[in-house]
C-alpha cells in the first residue's frame, strides 16, 4: 500500500514539473517575446539539469515536444504578420 502511495506521489511531483517548466517556457515566449531558438536553448539547458523523467529526458517528452511545435509556429505567425505589415507600407 505504502508503495503505490509513494508511485502516485512521485508521479505527480514529476507531472507538477514539466507543468512548472513548461510554465516558464511559456513565459519566456508571451512576456518576453523571445525567439523559438532561444527558448529552444533554455529547454536545453533545464533538459541537460533536470533528472530524466523515468528514463526520458526531460527536453524529449511529448507534451514538451509538442509545447515546441507551438513555439515555433507562433513565432512563424508572428513573423508572417511583421511581413505583411511591411509589405503594406510600400
């Protein structure tokens, strides 16, 4: 009983985590506007400091893999707009 006790705590402490990281990585993204690349690089280094997720790396995991993808297409869409937008002045 103890044991699954402490199976679902560690679960969750892991989950409250990669929540608590991508939460950061998100903040970087709205509230400082930074480029994929270098939220890329943060994910990289809080990868390469945070102990594997059972035998994942941290940067690996799906919903961070995915969290990624978003990045990166919000920053397309934004570039996309900033050209349009010069495109209309001239």
């Amino acid at each position: 009983m103890c044991k699954k006790i402490l199976i679902a705590i560690s679960s969750a402490v892991r989950k409250y985590e990669v929540l608590n990281v991508l939460s950061f990585l998100a903040g970087l993204l709205k509230d400082r506007d930074l480029a994929y690349r270098t939220i890329a690089v943060y994910r990289s280094v809080i990868s390469q400091a945070h102990d594997p997720i059972g035998s994942v790396a941290l940067g690996e995991l799906p919903i961070v893999s995915r969290f990624m993808k978003g990045v990166l297409r919000a920053n397309l869409l934004r570039q996309d707009i900033a050209q349009l937008g010069m495109s209309r002045q001239y």
